[in-house]
C-alpha cells in the first residue's frame, strides 16, 4: 500500500468492445489510447495530492502555464505485457521509477515517490486491462509523464506540477525479426552536452532532436546518431535508443553514461550479456574506429536498443564524408540472440534471474 489513494471516476462512455476489439487488433504504435488516465497533482503547498483514475481526456491550462514557455516536463516510458497464464507483467517499472526521479532532479522538479508511481501504473492496467492487444508481439505501452502546471511567467522551478499516466496498446514494432536500419551522422547538431540535460528523460531533449532527424530522413536514413558535443568524434546514441557494439572476439561496447540516457534496456542488455561471460565495456568509441572496426571486420554487429522497438540491428553507417556497412549489412545471429533473450523474459516465456518482471496480480 502506498500512503496515497486513487480516487476512481470510471468512464462514462468507455469505447465499445467491438470497436476496442477492432483497434487493438492493429494498433501501430501511439496512436490508440485506452479510456482512463492517472493524474496526480503536486504543489509545493500541499505535496502531491489528489490521486485520481480519470476518464482519458483533454487537459484544460492557462496560456501562462510554465511548462509551455520553459519546458520543464518529463517523461518515462514502459510496457506492461500479457504473460503466459493470462496474467500482467510489467518489465523493471521500479528502474522506470527511479529514473523518472533523477529526470525530476535535474529539471528542479519535485520527486514522485517510487510507491506512488509503481501504484499509478497499477491502478490504470488494472482498470483498462482489457486494451491489452492479444495479437502476436503487442503489449500496452504506458506514459507516465510530469509538467510544470503553474500559471507563471517568472523564470523559476514551478510551485505546481502534474504527474499524469496515459496507456496506448502497440503492435510488435518489427513483425518478426527486426530489419537492420541505416544510421546518418549528425554534423552539424549534437543532441546533448556535458552538464547539459542527456541522462534526463525530459522533452526539451527531443524538441532539439526533431530537426537532426529529419536530416536523416531526407538523407534517406533511417535515424541520426549523434556524436558528443564537445569534440564531435565519440559516439552518444540515436535520438531515443542507446548503441551497441559486438566484436570478433564475442566482447561488447557500449557508449558510457554521461550525456547520454541510461537505458533500462541497455542495462539489461548488459546484464544478460555479463550472465553469459560476454566482456562488455562501457566506453567512448569514436567514429573513426567505428568505420575501421567495420571494414577490418574487427566489428560484427551493430545494434540500437530501447523500450519501444527492444533492440534493432545496424546496418550501415552514413555520413556527409562517411559511408560503411557493419558486418553483411542484415540482422546479426548475436543481436537476434540478446533479443529474443530479452523479450522472452519480458512476456514471462523464460527464466528471470533477476527478478525484472512485476506482476500485476
Ligand atoms: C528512453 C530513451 C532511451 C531508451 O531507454 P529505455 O529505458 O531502454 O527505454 C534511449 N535514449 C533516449 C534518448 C531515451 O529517451
């Protein structure tokens, strides 16, 4: 029990089943929504108050509502996911939880308490449970987000604030195995700078990912990565999924934390790898190696990797003076390995050693 209560106002006129049927049987990804939200309200008066399940629905503020003009907001993204005996799992919501505070920390936010956010993500799949997709590979991707919700001009942390959850039932981002995407080096922007916001799960990252990766698209790439700020020569991560590198003698990199974002996904794509003697090293790996590892064959495998798609191979590498293609440019037998591993573990088909998976009930 967490020291808050969930007041519960069911919605009215929930979705039909048959049209809840119909949409949850090709979801596609953020673009279906399930009937409630979670709202939960902060000021610096009165903590957080207000505990509510909602029917989902538009949010009413003030033009002067601080998060508009400052951006001071977060977010966190997980999945809850249907397990073999009709059951919910929901995969290291409590990793999720602390992060969305370290988020909050660095953007001068108040500090959601870890009970309250596992409790809030509860509440709204227990109510909405049946938005769970039953196709091959879907899940109900959850939202859980906060936002300076004062009405304030001054340049300051706001007094009040927002903690809202929204649920959207996905299909498999790849059906099948993931194909390998083609990456463009960003030139001209980076995404974050030392004491900049990187490890912070907060929009304003995005906002300034936006233009670099429409780069990307227009270069015919898949996605941009970007390199560090300060010497524009290491590799950081895409605009929301972190890299990884696998090597000839079966040993792995990955960039280290810093400006980049701790990925849930990366630290358990660590795990797994460690629990099976793989080396994995957290460090800087410049571009210039990236390429040589590539057509030395020193390098195998490429992959990206983050809560939304899991993990997805690199194929080729583009830039406006660079070109190379990592290992035969398809999928790698050692990528598909990790993660099949890892969604086997998070749709409860597999051992969990380290006790990743929570349950519903
Ligand atoms: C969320 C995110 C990731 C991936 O994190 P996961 O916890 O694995 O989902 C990677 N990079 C950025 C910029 C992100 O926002």
């Amino acid at each position: 029990m967490t020291g808050i209560e969930f007041k519960v106002q069911p919605h009215g006129a929930p979705v039909s089943k048959a049209q809840r049927q119909e949409l949850i049987s090709n979801p596609g990804f953020g673009k279906v929504f399930t009937d409630h939200m979670v709202m939960i309200r902060y000021s610096d008066d009165l903590g957080w108050h207000d505990a509510a399940i909602l029917p989902r629905g538009p949010l009413s503020i003030d033009p002067a509502c601080a998060v508009l003009h400052y951006a001071q907001e977060i977010f966190e993204g997980l999945k809850a996911y249907r397990l073999p005996d009709g059951g919910i799992g929901f995969f290291r919501p409590d990793a999720n939880a602390r992060r969305f505070q370290k988020s909050a920390e660095r953007l001068a936010m108040p500090q959601l308490p870890e009970d309250i956010f596992l409790a809030s993500i509860r509440e709204l799949v227990s109510i909405d449970r049946d938005w769970m997709p039953t196709i091959e590979g879907g899940s109900l991707y959850l939202r859980p987000f906060m936002f300076a919700s004062e009405t304030f001009l001054g340049v300051k942390p706001a007094s009040e604030y927002l903690y809202l959850v929204i649920a959207s039932p996905v299909g498999a981002y790849f059906k099948g195995g993931a194909p390998a995407v083609s990456l463009w080096i960003s030139d001209d922007y980076s995404r974050a700078g030392p004491g900049g916001t990187g490890a912070a799960k907060c929009g304003g990252n995005y906002a300034a990912s936006l233009l670099p990766q429409s780069e990307a698209i227009a270069q015919g790439c898949d996605q941009v990565v970007f390199l560090d700020a300060a010497e524009h020569r290491y590799v950081e991560e895409l605009g929301g999924m972190n890299v990884f590198f696998i090597f000839e003698d079966g040993s792995m990199t990955t960039p280290e934390l810093g400006t980049i974002l701790p990925g849930i996904t990366r630290d358990s794509i660590m795990t797994l790898a460690r629990d099976q003697g793989v080396a994995v090293r957290e460090e800087k790996y410049a571009i210039d190696q990236w390429k040589a590892d590539a057509e030395s064959g020193r390098l195998r495998e490429a992959f990206a990797c983050g809560t939304a798609a899991v993990v997805t191979p690199i194929g080729t590498v583009r830039g406006t003076t660079t070109n190379f293609t990592i290992g035969n440019g398809g999928p790698g037998i050692v990528t598909e390995k990790l993660r099949s591993q890892l969604t086997a573990i998070q749709r409860g088909l597999a051992p969990d050693p380290h006790g990743w998976l929570h349950r519903l009930d």
